[in-house]
C-alpha cells in the first residue's frame, strides 16, 4: 500500500496541467499514486501528462471515463485509490515539492485521520494573490470540532489542502454529490471532519490554489443556487444526530441564510437572472431560513447580512438597485 493517493480530475486544461504534473513529480517523498482522471477531455490534457509521466518513476494510472463533471471524477479517484491516505489536487492547482512528505508525518506522529496545510491563492503565473488561507492548530482537535470551525470559518480546508485517512473516505462510502455544481466539496470536507476522530494541521504553506479569470465561482448563473442546497442537503443529512446540535443551530442562524445573501448578491447582477431570483426568495423556506438569521458577533459584515436578509424578504428589488449603485 502506498502512502498517499492524489486524485487529480481533468477536463481540457492543457495550457496548465504540466504545472500541476510537475509539482507532483518533484516531491521529496515518492511513496503515492497519482491517478489521473480523465474526465472525457478533448484537447491534448491527457497527452501533456503521459508524456511527462510515461518515462519517469513516478506510480501513476490514467483513468478514462466520459464527461460528467469534477464531482464524479473525484468519485472514480475514491473508488480507485489504495492508498492509506487520499488527497485531491485539482489540475490546475499545484503543490509544494515536500506536500507529501510533511503530511504524511504529520498524520503518523499525530494518529490523526485528517491532516490540512495552508495554501495560498496565485493567479494563472504563479503570483501570490493571497499568502494565508486558514488559522493553524496548536495541537489536534475533535473532528467535530473541527466541522464547526470549518463552518465558522475559524479554520480553512480547500480541496488541495488536505490528506484524509482513506478508510474514513472508503468505509462510510463517503463521495462527492454529482448533482451539485456549487458547494459539493464544502459538505465532503464536513461530512469527511465529522466521521474523523482527530484532526490537525501542518503549520505552513504546502499547496496553491490558482485564482482563475472565468472562474467558476465569478460567474453569474443559477448553479449558485446549489451553494443554498448544498448546505440544506448537510443540515438534512445531520438533522437527527443531537451530538451536532451546535453545528445544526449555526447552519439554521447563519450559513443558510448567509448562502442565500451569496445566492442574492450573485444572481442580482444580471437582470436576466431577477425572475428566477424572486422566485427562489418567495420559496417558504427560503423566507424561513432569512428570518432565521442571528448575528455571530457585532462587526461590519454581520450587521451587513442582517440588513440584506430583511432586505431580502421585504423589498428584493429595492435593495437590488442599492447594491447596484454601490458596487
């Protein structure tokens, strides 16, 4: 059994794959698998990477299968990984040449099931956007603990940033929903913190997430909605665990209806999307969750959701045109 497994989807990214290949090639530690998902692509992805696979030492396999999107390439990556640990690098992200090396010993010495790092946010030549994405831990936390924080944003696990125990992954047939398009890998990463028993993190930047002009996330389109019930689906899955009373009341009072502010401010752009939008705010328990909503603390930003909340449910377009002269 190899150390660690790094499930890597691919989907027509041959101008930045070799960067993402290469990064791979180049760790201190060459006990893992590579396995290159290729989710039908049409350019030369696939080409780039065995040609910069096929002559080195590196364990790799290329996995083909048709197109269906980066939740269920990550899926077949799951299915097919046999290493003691699984991590996700996304082919156009990259990681530090001792990635590997520092999480894996970080993970043995510390007995922990979930291991993160930092990681800083570059655009497309490699310059430093954002340095730091997430605060360290001192010493190992309880995954639900750490589910929590993730929530609360206290601690930040991107999808390039961790290594996870693959029985935690494997036995509870934990996956990636294929149905969403916008916040899948949030609920993984929660799902994934709570089946974990320890957790803790390498205190230092080991991977970078390439900020990209037309990404997905910049875009107006409905897909946002999933960001709403991505987090609804969580709620339902933990909904009768009384030992998740803590994570289930701050989903209820904040992050719902914090992701319907995201769905509102997204949507609200382009008055192509408006009908949809007020269709979605008039649903019940859309309005029910709005209404739900409690400050966390008392600064800038909390105070802002709680006006766009009551805006939201009172007068839509009003605040639609007031945001748009404001941006």
């Amino acid at each position: 059994m190899v150390k660690v497994s790094i499930i890597t989807p691919v989907y027509n990214v041959e101008e930045c794959i070799e960067r993402s290949i290469k990064s791979v090639m180049n760790q201190t530690c060459k006990d893992f698998e590579l396995l290159l998902i290729d989710d039908g692509s049409k350019d030369k992805s696939i080409d780039i990477a065995r040609g910069l696979l096929e002559n080195s030492s590196i364990n790799y396999k290329i996995i083909t299968q048709k197109n269906s999107g980066v939740s269920a390439a990550r899926n077949r990556g799951i299915k097919e990984a046999s290493g003691e640990y699984i991590t996700f690098l996304d082919s156009d992200d990259y990681i530090d040449h001792k990635f590997v090396e520092r999480m894996y010993e970080k993970a043995e010495e510390s007995k922990c099931e979930i291991v993160f790092c930092d990681y800083s946010e570059v655009d497309a030549k490699g310059n430093v956007l954002v340095q730091n994405r997430t605060n360290y831990l001192n010493e190992f936390i309880s995954g639900k603990e750490a589910a929590l924080m993730q929530l609360k944003d206290d601690i930040t696990i991107g999808m390039r940033s961790a290594i996870y125990k693959s029985s935690i992954i494997q036995d509870n047939n934990l996956l990636f929903d294929t149905k969403r398009k916008y916040g899948e890998d949030m609920v993984f990463v929660v799902k994934a913190l709570l089946y974990a028993k320890k957790v803790i993190s390498v205190n230092e930047v080991l991977a970078f997430y390439v900020i990209w002009g037309n990404s997905v996330t910049q875009n107006v389109s409905l897909k946002h909605l999933d960001c709403y019930y991505s987090y609804i689906d969580l709620l339902n899955d933990i909904k009768d665990d009384e030992s998740l009373n803590k994570i289930k009341s701050f989903l209820v009072e904040f992050k719902i209806p914090y992701s319907i502010s995201h769905v509102f401010s997204v949507l609200g752009k382009d008055s192509n999307f408006h009908e949809e939008l007020f269709k979605f705010l008039n649903k019940e328990d859309v309005r029910k969750y709005l209404k739900n909503y409690k400050m966390q603390k008392l600064d800038k930003n909390n105070i802002r959701y709680s006006i766009q909340c009551k805006g939201m449910l009172s007068c839509p377009k009003l605040l639609i045109k007031v945001l748009d002269k404001v941006r």
